[in-house]
C-alpha cells in the first residue's frame, strides 16, 4: 500500500470530473447540473461512455433530493448523494457533531466514490448552497474540497445583486487556487446581469454560457413536471458547445503537465542540482499543492491499461522537505492566502525607508514582544535568510571595529561551528567552513575560524554526546532528550568545564598567538540544517557564547564606551535562527535551548509559513547606535526594492500570530506527553515524532544515529564516506520516493520535516514506512 491510502486530486485521462458551484442559493445549481447530465448522456452514449452525478451534501426532504431530480428529468445518469440530511438548514446544523460526519470522512467517501467509477465519460459534482456554505463539521466548502481541485463550472447569480455576489463568488474560488472552466446564467430581461458578467469574465479567460430561464413553478406537481421536463428537453442541447469545451480544457490541462519537464529541462536552471544529471525523467510537474501534500504528475498513467482503475495523471506526495524548509502551516492555507490578497489589495507594494505601514510596524511589534529576548529592540527588514545574514554582518562587524578601534581594511572574522551554512551570497559564504558549497566559488575565502564540536544523536536507543577528535573522542550516555538540554544544570558538571577549557584555550591561541581579529560569533542553535542535520550539544554552544562574552582580555581595550542598555560583551552574539526559529524545533526561538540572549537574531522561512520571502534581521539598541552619525554613509546602508513589502508582512503577521495561538492552545500536548519521561518537566524537549519511533529508528545496524526535535527528523546511515558524496542514504529515498513521500537527502543523512500541522496519522503512516524502508533497504 502506498502513502497516502488515499490519492490526491482526482484528474484522470478517461474520466472528466467538473464540480458545480452557486454564486448563491436559488441560483438553479440543479438544473444546470440537469442539463449538464442531459447534454452528456445524448453526447457520451455515442462514445459508449458513462455519466455521473454526485451531490457531496444534502439538506431537506428526501423527496425533494437534488439526485432524485436529476435521475428524474435525465434518465440513465449515474446519481448519487453521499449524505442527506433531512433537516432543510444548513449542513452544520443538520448534521450532528459526530466523527461520522467530520470533514475527514467526508472526503474519504468523496475519493472512495470516485475511484469506483472504472467506466470512461463525465462526472458532475454538485456543491451546496453558495461558494462558502459550511460542510457537516463547519468549513467553507471552498476550502473543504480545495485538495480536489475540480475545475468549476460556476452558476452566476442572474437576481437582483447577482453581479456582486458572482464576481465576489468567482474571487473566492479564483483566491483558493481554482480554476472556473465556464460561468453559467440564466437569462433575465429585467436585470440583464449576463450583459455585464460576460465581459467580466471574459477579460478573466472564462467563458460564459446564456441559457433561458427555467419556468415558473406551477401549482399543480403534473403540469410543473411536464414544464420542466419540456424545459429540459428544449435546453440541453444548448449546452453542447460548453461540454465540448471542458472536455478540450481537460486535454489541454493534461498535456500541458505532461509537456512541463521537457520543457523545464530545456529552460531552467535549477538551484543545487548538478544539471548534468537531470532529465525529464527526474523533473517532476506540480499541479497544485494543498496541506502537506503535492499533486504531481504521474508519468505511470499514460501507459496504464487496467480495466480495473482509471487512468490517474496526478499523484499525491507527501512534501517531506517542507517545501525546503520554508513550509509551517500547511500549502495554500486559506488565512495566510487572503493576508496576502488583503496587503495587495490595500498597497500593493510601497517604498520603505522613511516610511512605515501598519503590517510591517505591528510584526516587528509582535516579534519584539514574544521572541522573549529583552536585548532585541530594532527590526530589520530583508527578502531572504543570506540577505538577513549580510545584515547582521554588516551590523555585528561595525560595532566590533568601532568598539576596538579597528580600521575599516583590517581583516575581520566570525566565531563559529564547522559544518555551518548562512546562506549563498559571497559575504554569508564567508562565514562558514570550506565545504561543497562554497568550495568552488571563486571569490570565497572563508573569513573566520570554526570550532569541531560535539554532537548528539540516539544509538541503540540511548541518548549519546559524541566529541571530536581534536576533543579527546569518546562519548557521554543521557537517560533522555530533556537531560541533554538541562544546560544550566550540566553547565557545572564535567562536560561544562571541558568545554569551557577547551574554547578559552583555542580562543588564546588565535587571539593572542596568531594575532587574528574577530567580529562576531554565529551560529545556527541546536541544529545546524544545510551542513548535514547535524544535532550540536546545546551545552557546547552556550559555554561557547559564555565564554567569548566572558574574555574581555582577549579583545583591545575599547575605543568607544558601550552605550546602551543592555550591550554587549567580548563579541557581538549573531544566531542564524533562519531554519531553526518560529516553533521549527518546538519552541518560537532555538535560541532559547541554549539559555542566552543574542545581540542579532534572524528568522526568515516559517515566518510567513511558507508563502512568500521575507527575512527580519533583529538587533539591540546598542548596535542599532553605532550606526547613529551626521554622515548619511555611517548609516547602514542595505536594502532591495522590496523591503518590508507589505504583503509579506501582513501574511507574517498572520502567520506568527496563528503560531503563537497555536502553542498557548497546547496544540502539540501530546507529543509532549509522549516524550516525557519520569520525574522531567512535559515539554523540555519533545518532537512530533514519537519516542518510541526514533527509539527502533537507533537499532538499526545501519544506522549511525537519528535525532529529532520539534517536526524535524533525521536519520544518518553508516558509510566510509560522508557528506554530498556520500549515496548511503539513497536507497531508502528512493524507497520513500516509489511509495509516495517527496523527502530529501544531505549525502548519508535522509531528513523529513512534518509541518506545524501535519495530522498524526500522517506522521504515524511516515514513520511505518522509514521502518519497513530501512528494514528492506
């Protein structure tokens, strides 16, 4: 069985699903969908192919059911309600609140359904009420069955303030990522609202089909019966050219996804992939993506030839990459998406630098209040992490050069931790280590010095602190995760003082013996991402913190007095919370493990949940003073075109503040409950994934070692070769690739990250699968 069990949207070759929806209700949803039935049966009989109706949802008496009267008037349609409910309210409040009637059951009778129909031809789903009447459980059901994805045929409203409610009905569904195929009005010659709508749509590319009304209900069931089913028979085949045309924009939306890799290969140039190895073969084309999950393009389907099973162009993937790392409450989150349209809509984008508006003052507000960082007093704006990166820099070694009375050409490096990566722009590649990323760029010279360093992981199902060679080796058991991070409690003992010893001395010789200068420290807290997932001590990065703020006589005396309060000590403290920060390792700040209080703090990725690029780069108001001068060019001088625009900020904002909602909510108490152990404090530490899961993980032979924190897992396979060269990890991608998980690999790392609201039973499908993965592999 593949994961998911269930498929995504359901686009197939020989069967063509369209989902009808009502600018309102009383718009004649039925009836079009009558006709639609009527006019395909005239047109699939001669292809020998079927027709299907399916209404979803129904209220009211089952006499009056929307199925009963389209099997009425077009005979030999497949017709079918999947819940009625007799109450003639809404759905909410007809159905009980019960599991029966979630969303979740809903949509997995809606896809079990589906897939039942093994006949080629047309099926036609028929929505409730307007765009966004409620489902049985309360959602819109513009979002229920956003993850469907049918291409709509939208009933235009033809009353009285029918051409506000359409345009606004088209909006809503065009917002969510739908495709409306066709509108569909009826003709009324007192509001002649189609003479309006028609060229509206069209300037939309949506084609617009006319029909005559319906009649007037007569009093008598026979006589309204034989006028309807008159009307029916007169009309049906006015639909023709529309039905052919859906079918055309079906082939079309086919072909266009099967042409995208070639296309792409001929065109695009990828970001670290090695081109010498891509093919259409290796590119995948995503239809859309909705929660955790893509649609893509599967290749498979043009060739099947079951009887048994439709022909499936897309398939579901779990995105287990985060969409690189970016990806915090899920594709298409209808709150993050109308946060954008909203600041677009209100501004568009305007010039930033001495000017201010409301969605980039009250994030900065926001994340000064909740990072829970008193130093931090001044935000500022950039598009992407590297970009943060080169601020903080700029920040950091100002401050340092005026505070030591350095000139502005002596050569300067950072503090940091080997296997770092800051981000791909020359001065951000300065700050790490030589490695696969920057070895090859010609204006890299790696300015700094980076310390090996331990590193934590679970083996055998026992918690190890594993130190470096240049640390003496060897290795140090915990009893659990929260012990690791019990920091201030291990900060006395004799791994404290070992590394304590061990940097004081190392900064000596650099300092005092080599004659080298520093501007900075940065690190990555915890979890340094891109050089490996690799689990740091969190004891060896706050004895390292400590110990620089502490070691005032390695540094000149100072040139300029601190000001401010408070300000720093020894060097400025930057932390790359880029991957790390806002709830990625389960609390809104890494930082916050290692028990310190940075000078300069950047976030970028989760912060708009994964929409749109946005970067802030956090500083203190000593920092922020050295740039204070009479000279325009002692300010700093950094910025794009965009900065602060406020459609990120404002879906930031919305972003942050469901984050936080979120953690108050104790929306992750269970796996915290499951990663406690006896007599430790629930939520020191804990992960999505479950304890007992990277536990069996450990006793793999095969497996180095595996650690997890927040919604990141990964797991390190044993090779003689580590790193991007290293291939030990691609037989278990590829096995996770063949069952439906879009994961990704760091040489002999494979890592998955959930989201911040990946259902359970998808982290627990997951986990089935990397232990029968690694039990095959």
């Amino acid at each position: 069985m593949r994961f998911p069990a269930l498929d995504g949207s359901p686009l197939l070759r020989s069967l063509r699903a369209f989902q009808v929806y009502g600018a309102n209700t009383n718009v004649g949803k039925t009836i079009v969908s009558t006709l639609l039935c009527k006019a395909l049966l005239r047109r699939e009989s001669e292809k020998n192919q079927g027709v299907w109706y399916l209404k979803p949802v129904s209220t009211g008496a089952g006499v009056d059911a929307d199925d009963r009267h389209v099997t009425k008037y077009a005979h030999g349609v497949n017709a079918k309600c999947l819940w009625q409910f007799k109450e003639p309210i809404s759905p909410h409040l007809a159905a009980p609140q019960t599991p029966q009637h979630s969303d979740e059951a809903l949509l997995s009778q809606l896809h079990k359904h589906i897939a039942g129909i093994k006949q080629s031809g047309t099926l036609v789903v028929e929505t409730a009420g307007g765009v966004h009447s409620p489902t049985p459980s309360g959602t819109s059901q513009a979002d229920f069955y956003r993850p469907l994805r049918l291409p709509i045929v939208l009933i235009a409203d033809s009353a009285l303030g029918g051409i506000s409610s359409s345009i606004s009905a088209f909006e809503s569904l065009h917002i969510r990522g739908y495709d409306v195929e066709r509108v569909v009005i009826f003709s009324n010659s007192t509001y002649r609202n189609d003479g309006y709508l028609g060229p509206y749509f069209e300037r939309h590319g949506v084609p617009t089909t006319v029909l005559p009304s319906p009649p007037s209900q007569h009093e008598s069931p026979a006589e309204d019966a034989s006028a309807m089913s008159e009307y029916y028979e007169s009309t049906a085949a006015s639909l023709s050219p529309a039905i052919a045309d859906l079918e055309s924009r079906h082939a079309s939306r086919i072909a266009e996804l099967e042409s995208m890799p070639a296309r792409a290969a001929e065109t695009i140039w990828y970001p670290f992939t090695q081109h010498a190895e891509i093919s259409p073969a290796t590119i995948q084309a995503i239809d859309s993506a909705h929660g955790d999950f893509f649609q893509v393009y599967s290749p498979a389907a043009k060739s099947a030839k079951s009887a048994e099973k439709q022909e499936e162009v897309l398939r579901q993937k779990f995105d287990g990459s985060a969409s690189w790392w970016t990806q915090g409450l899920g594709h298409a989150n209808p709150d993050l998406t109308l946060a954008a349209a909203y600041a677009a809509g209100r501004y568009g984008h305007v010039m930033f630098p001495g000017s201010i508006h409301a969605p980039a003052l009250t994030l900065a507000e926001m994340l000064l209040k909740n990072l829970g960082n008193e130093r931090l007093e001044r935000v500022f704006y950039s598009d992407n992490g590297s970009t943060g990166v080169e601020v903080a820099l700029k920040m950091a070694l100002r401050a340092s050069r005026l505070r030591y009375g350095w000139g502005a050409n002596d050569d300067l490096g950072i503090l940091g931790l080997k296997g770092a990566y800051h981000g791909d722009t020359i001065g951000a590649m300065d700050c790490a280590d030589p490695g696969v990323y920057n070895e090859e760029v010609e204006w890299y010279s790696g300015r700094g010095h980076w310390f090996d360093f331990p590193k934590v992981a679970m083996k055998d199902g026992v918690w190890k602190v594993t130190m470096p060679e240049e640390m003496g080796g060897g290795e140090t058991e915990f009893a659990s995760l929260s012990e690791v991070f019990d920091v201030e409690g291990r900060e006395a003992g004799s791994l404290g003082e070992m590394y304590a010893k061990y940097i004081r001395a190392r900064l000596e010789q650099l300092v005092k013996f080599e004659g080298r200068k520093f501007g900075a420290v940065m690190i990555e807290p915890v979890v340094l991402g891109a050089g490996g997932m690799l689990f740091a001590d969190p004891l060896f990065q706050r004895t390292l913190v400590n110990v620089v703020r502490s070691s005032a006589d390695l540094f000149p005396a100072a040139a300029s007095e601190p000001t401010g309060s408070p300000t720093w000590s020894g060097l400025p403290i930057i932390v790359d919370e880029v991957f790390t920060g806002l709830y990625r390792l389960g609390r809104i700040t890494s930082s916050s493990f290692l028990g310190i209080n940075a000078d300069i703090s950047i976030h970028a990725k989760l912060l708009t949940g994964g929409l749109l690029p946005l970067c802030v780069t956090l500083s203190s108001d000593s920092i922020f003073r050295d740039f204070l001068d009479e000279s325009k060019t002692k300010a700093l001088l950094h910025g794009h075109s965009y900065t602060a625009h406020a459609v990120g900020c404002n879906v930031a904002k919305t972003s942050v503040e469901t984050m936080l909602a979120m953690d108050a909510g104790d929306a992750w108490r269970a796996a915290k409950k499951d990663w406690k152990r006896s007599g430790e404090e629930t939520g020191a530490a804990w992960s999505t994934w479950r304890h007992s899961f990277i536990t069996e993980v450990s006793r793999f032979s095969q497996v180095e070692g595996v650690f997890a924190l927040g919604s990141v897992l990964a797991i390190t396979l044993k090779d003689n070769t580590t790193g991007y060269t290293s291939t030990a990890a691609a037989g278990l991608l590829k096995k996770l690739k063949v069952e439906g998980v879009d994961a990704r690999t760091l040489g002999n790392v494979l890592y998955v990250l959930a989201s911040l609201t990946t259902k359970e039973e998808a982290v627990r499908g997951l986990e089935e699968l990397l232990v029968r993965g690694l039990g095959e592999v």
